[in-house]
C-alpha cells in the first residue's frame, strides 16, 4: 500500500489545515511543494593581497523558505468561497506558525512565518492558492522533545497485574526481615546514583538543550559538566528543596529561570561567569554533574531535540 504524505499548518490560535491529495485544499506534495529538503549554506570567507583564492573563516545555514502551490478541490461555488475565507482565516500573517510533515512513521515540525498568500479569487472552479512561508529557524525537528535524567529516583512500588492468579499476592504484602521478623522490608524506590550519563545527538546538526537542575535538599551551587570538552554551566546560588533551575542554551532562546514556591523568576545573575551554552555536538555528549555542598540532593534533567536539514 501506498504511505501518503500530508503537511499540516497550525497558527498559535489552534487553527489547522491540512494539505494532501485527499484533502479538499489539494496538494500533490512531490509535486507542488519546495523547500522542504534543500538547504542553502553561507560561506564567509576573507581574501588578502596577492593571495589565490578565499580563506573560509565560517558558514551558516540560510533561514528556509518552503513554497506550496494547490487548489480547492471543489466545484461548488459557495463551498469553494467558504474554504476560500477558512484558507485566510487561517493563513493569517499575524500569527506565527507549525509546518508538520507527515510520511509513515516520519513526523517533522519546523517553526515558520506566512511571506505571501495568494489564493485565486477569479477562478470559478479548482481555485489555485500560492503560499510562501518563511522559516528563520531552518532545522525541523521531531515534534517531541528527548528527554535524559541524571540521577533521579526509580519507583519501586508495584501492585500485581493478574489479581486472579492464585500464585501472585492478592492484596498489598509488606516482606518482612526473617532475621528480625517484627521489621517489615519495603524500599519504595531508589535513588540511581550515576553521575554521568551520555545524551545522544542523532540529528544532523549541533543543538541546544534545556537543563533542569532540581532541588531534593538545600544544596550548593549545582553544575553540568562536559566531560569530554571540560565546558560547563554552574549557577552560583544555594538552592532550598523544592527549587528548579532551568537552562535554555538553545539559539535564540538562551535563558535562565528559577521557580521557587510556586514563583518563576530570572535567574540570569546566578550564571557563573565561566559558564558556557553547552550544545550537544551529532552523536555522544557525556555530562557529568556536581555541587558544591550537598550534590546528592541534585537531580539534573536534560532535554533536547533532534534537529534535521531536510524532512
């Protein structure tokens, strides 16, 4: 069977259209969309006095413009006004805007902005509509983010599945320690106590991340450590239990805020000085984490997406 393709558009009101062959704003995604693979890349380069040809001192990656040509698959006439206005309700350059792409099991976003909207209001039948969208931010991305936890706790509490199996418990049992029988044995859960972990990249590009450091105890000026490169991020600052410091180093999105009772703040003037936005490089990151005083009271949390060049 033949897997569809199908891109959607969602604004930030909630508003969404879909657009494939089967949909009545008709696309033949092969066919009538551009951008969504190719990619335009930068070179910045300088040139001396009698010197042959350029040296390449850097290059960047092009914001991504993605063109979608189609039309109203309809034929009456009140129908095609109505998806007409629907199509400029919501294609609406006010709002900012989610491109999804859709192939199968591949799911990819990309953040983008309406350039131009040109929806045919002389054809009687099959209106054509030209959209150009404009993404600043030219990687898509997995639409959920990866998730990895330094040193958290592991549950441990379990009630059994089959309640009608006659070998299994039927109610809750508490073991007891048959050296000391009146001394009941119950571990709810455990702390896992490694302090490193690898985060893996498998996109194509270096990305950000968001670090959450959370407090179980009143603990001493926390830190992430990349142990590979020796680059960190400290916050000078003791934390009270129940405190979460989150580190967005993320292009474009560079923040550092505190939430304690319920309050979130700008924690900015907490960074150490020789912190630096640690970015996850394609591949391994191996991080470690550490405190001043009292580093078991930390638990460290580090999320982050896969960032793509093409869908």
């Amino acid at each position: 069977m033949r897997i569809k393709k199908r891109i959607t558009y969602v604004n930030t009101r909630g508003d969404s259209l879909t657009f494939d062959t089967a949909s009545s704003y008709h696309v033949n995604i092969d066919k009538d969309v551009t951008g969504l693979s190719r990619m335009s890349n930068d070179i910045v380069s300088i040139i001396s006095m009698g010197q042959h040809g350029n040296t390449q001192i850097g290059n960047r990656i092009a914001a991504r413009d993605i063109e979608i040509i189609g039309h109203i698959n309809e034929r009456d006439r009140e129908l095609i006004h109505r998806l007409r206005r629907r199509l400029n309700r919501i294609i609406n350059p006010e709002f900012a805007g989610l491109l999804i792409y859709e192939f199968g099991d591949i799911r990819r976003v990309i953040d983008c902005s309406i350039q131009e909207s040109s929806p045919d209001v002389t054809a009687p039948v099959l209106s054509q509509f030209i959209l150009q969208i404009f993404c600043s931010n030219p990687f898509w991305r997995e639409d959920t983010e990866a998730r990895q936890d330094i040193a958290t706790w592991i549950g441990g509490f379990e009630f059994p599945i089959d309640r009608a199996d006659d070998d299994l418990p039927q109610g809750l049992e508490i073991p007891q320690d048959p050296e000391n029988p009146t001394q009941a044995i119950w571990q709810i859960g455990w702390r896992e106590p490694s302090l490193i972990v690898n985060v893996f990249n498998g996109g194509d590009v270096m990305a950000g991340m968001r670090i959450d450091f959370r407090a179980l105890g009143r603990l001493v000026n926390p830190m992430l450590l990349n142990v590979v490169t020796g680059q960190f991020i400290r916050l000078n600052i003791t934390m009270q239990a129940g405190d979460v410091i989150s580190v967005n180093t993320s292009w474009g999105e560079k923040s550092v805020t505190l939430r304690r009772g319920g309050v979130e703040t700008d924690a900015f003037r907490f960074l150490d000085p020789d912190s630096r936005y640690l970015q996850l490089v394609v591949g391994d990151n191996i991080f470690r984490y550490d405190a001043d005083v009292n580093m078991y009271s930390l638990d460290v949390t580090i999320h982050h997406n896969n960032l793509f060049l093409g869908v």
